[in-house]
C-alpha cells in the first residue's frame, strides 16, 4: 500500500499529520520536507524579542520525535524537485517516491524586494526558523533596523523590535499600516502607538536602493531620502510556493487551486496552508489551516469533509496597541462605522441592511471580538 505523503514540515503539514493519526494510526503516513523538520509555530518568529527566546528555544519536537510521536517516516533535508500525477510518484533530491495520496504543504514565499544598490544582498527576510536564527545573529550589537513594509508581519515585527530597543524605522507604501485590512481611524491609532514606542514612520514611500555605508546602511527611498540603518528586513509581503504543482501540470492561479475537499486538479493529490488557493481563497494564516487539517484528515480517512470556515478574526501581536480584525467579503456593500475611543477604536462593517460583515478593532476595543464572532455567525 503506497504511503499518504504530506510535503512540508509547516504548521500545514504537522497538523495535518496529527489530525490523521487521531482518526487512524495504521495508514503509513510520510511527510517529506526542505528543512530539518523541527516542529515550531511560525507566529512566535515576531514577537520572540519580547518573550525572550532565541531561535533555537522557539523549535519544539526535533524531526525524530515528531516520526516517533506520530507514528510516521519524515525525511528531513528533502527537496521535491517534480510531481508526476499520472505514475503517482514525486522525484525528490534523494530519490523517488510513489505516493497513494499526495498532500501539498508548501508554504509561501517573501515576495522578492527587488531593491537595487550594493548593500541588496543584506537585506533580510523572515518566514522560517532559519531565517529568523540569521535575522538575530545580524542584530545581535547593532542599534538601527528598517523594516521595508507596514503590514501585519512588519507591525509586529517594529513593535516587537521597538520594545527590545531599537531604533526602528518604517517603510511603507499605504498610507496608514494594514491599509488592506483596516479603516484610516484604526490604522493610524495604531502607528501613532507605535509612533509612540520609538518607530519612525515613512508612508506613501517605496525603498529604492540599499548601499553600503561607513557604518551599516543607506536605504534609499523614491523620494530621495536616506535611512541610515544597520540591518533591513524586508516583511512586504509571501505569495503562495505554486511553482511545483504548475510544473507537474496542476492547475494554479494565486495559490494551488483546489475545491473545498482540498483536492487539486489532479487526482489523489490535495493543496493545503499557505500555498492553496481554497474555493479561490487564500489564507495565509493559522486558523485557516487548522481548519482545512481537520476536513482534510476526516477526507483521506474515508470520510469525505469539505472545508467549512468559522468567522476567523486575525489577531494583530503588537502589543503597543493590538488589534483584531475580520475583514468584509471582497466586494462587500455598506461600509466601516467607527467609534473612536481613548484607548481603542471599533470599526463595524456594516451592509446597507444593516448587518454586520466584517470589524476592526484595536486597543482596549479588541475585547468585544467574540461577541460580534457570534452575532457573525449568526
Ligand atoms: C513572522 C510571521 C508571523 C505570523 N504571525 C501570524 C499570526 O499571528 N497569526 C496567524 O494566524 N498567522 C500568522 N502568520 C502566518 C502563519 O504563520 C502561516 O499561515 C503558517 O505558518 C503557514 O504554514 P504552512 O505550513 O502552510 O507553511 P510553512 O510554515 O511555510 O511550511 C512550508 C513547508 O514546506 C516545505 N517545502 C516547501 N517547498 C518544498 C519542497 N519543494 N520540497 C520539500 N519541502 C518543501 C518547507 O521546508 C516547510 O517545511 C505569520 C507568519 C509569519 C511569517
């Protein structure tokens, strides 16, 4: 009997692996990743400064104890390199492998910041483990760092970095942080808390350039101005790892395209996490694919589960002035109605029925979520 194969060691990946076991502990089960399979949960990578944990104390099971718990092979350091759907086999650097389901965890990549200048090749981006052990040894000593974006991954990031310390500078196209996500009166609530803890905003500006300086960096900006800096990180933004299954001829659009079985274009294979495009959704975020790692381990046990999400509110960790929001279905009629407190802000969307769609909340506000959770789903 071909084994499930999961390919990535991710939140996507473990969670499924052990939601499968909770219905079936028989059915061998093998998870292939990239990495050296360490279990962690990405979100401590932007608020580790302030729990005071290294790298290395955010990496839970090591890949061993993971196969042993959970009663799996996991071959760690393995790339997949091709998927072939028709012989149901995937190619990796180490070999092949024929699969009798095939489950797509990939993850999502930095999108490439494509800035110009001597110092480009510096400039850091954190989305795993590794990266976030190479983005501390470049802090360790320094005073200075530029965080190229403002949106939910760069707030926290200048919150958790401003807290420890640093002198931390801002660069972000929108004009207020979460423009996506949030209305101009909870947005700029927010950088002004963070304004507050020491960052130093720089909205409707893209950086242009990195060059070397006598000491650190130059970010240069479109508007001709320069940030003296000593590390850039770069938090503008992921998009899907869809590069794979386009090659083996599965159908992709933002994300790998899949129904709400999760199952792909081709058979036997299934996209889920950061990399699927869900009923042409994608939600590069925990609960999400908590949700889909249920569905999906009820689907491949026997029992066909399409995903059916709750109201999910994305929690924003930036403790300066947190925020909690849930935005409208794309398209959505009505409008924010918001209500300006002095210590939180509460955005309701509302439809012209007068019914509620989404909500923004920060400060003291975010306290009110799981009472308008209910009157969502209601
Ligand atoms: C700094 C940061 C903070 C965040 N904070 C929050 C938060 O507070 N709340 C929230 O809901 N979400 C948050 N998110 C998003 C959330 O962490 C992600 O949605 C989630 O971790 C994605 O998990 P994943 O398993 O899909 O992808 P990943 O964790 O990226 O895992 C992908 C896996 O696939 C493997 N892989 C890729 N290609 C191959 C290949 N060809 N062969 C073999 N293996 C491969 C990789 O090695 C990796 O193991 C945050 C994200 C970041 C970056």
């Amino acid at each position: 009997m071909h084994p499930i194969v999961i390919v990535g060691s991710g939140l996507a990946g473990y969670t499924l692996l052990k939601e499968i076991r909770k219905r079936d502990t028989a059915t061998p089960v093998t998870l292939v990743t990239a990495d050296d399979g360490a279990f962690y949960s990405k979100p401590n990578l932007s608020n580790a400064l302030a729990a005071g944990k290294t790298a290395a104390a955010l990496a839970g099971a090591g890949a061993d104890k993971m196969a042993a718990d959970q009663n799996a092979t996991v071959l760690t350091h393995t790339r997949v390199t091709a998927i072939d759907t028709a012989g149901q086999r995937i190619r990796t650097d180490h070999g092949e492998l024929a699969y009798g389901k095939l489950v797509l965890a990939l993850g999502a990549d930095p999108i490439p910041h494509g800035l110009a200048g001597d110092g480009a090749g510096a400039v850091l981006a954190v989305n795993d483990l590794a990266d976030y052990a190479a983005f501390r040894g470049a802090i360790d000593g320094r005073r200075r760092v530029t965080v190229l974006g403002g949106g939910l991954i760069g707030c926290e990031f200048a919150n958790d970095l401003a807290h420890a310390g640093f002198a931390v500078d801002v660069v972000h196209l929108g004009g207020w942080p979460l423009e996506r996500l949030l209305p101009v009166e909870a947005g700029q609530r927010l950088a002004d808390s963070l304004a507050a803890l020491g960052v130093n905003w720089h909205f409707g500006r893209i950086a242009k350039s990195v060059e070397r300086a006598a000491e650190g960096y130059g970010v240069r900006l479109d508007n001709g101005e320069t940030i003296a800096t000593d590390v850039v990180l770069s938090a503008i933004g992921l998009r899907p790892r869809t590069q794979l299954a386009q090659a083996g001829g599965i159908a992709v659009r933002r994300g790998i395209q899949t129904n709400r079985l999760l199952e792909t274009s081709a058979p036997n294979v299934y996209a889920m996490g950061d990399c699927a495009e869900v009923d042409g959704l994608n939600l590069p975020y925990v609960q999400p694919l908590m949700v889909q790692a249920r569905s999906l381990a009820a689907t491949l046990t026997g029992t066909s589960t399409p995903v059916a999400y709750p109201a999910m509110p994305v929690m924003v960790k930036t403790p300066a002035h947190p925020v909690a929001v849930l935005p409208p279905k794309l398209g959505a009629s009505g409008g924010w109605k918001v209500e300006c407190g002095d210590t939180g802000i509460c955005a309701l969307h509302v439809d012209d029925n007068g019914r509620l769609q989404g909500f923004a909340l920060t400060g003291s506000e975010t306290g009110r979520r799981n009472t308008l959770v209910k009157e969502l789903a209601a």
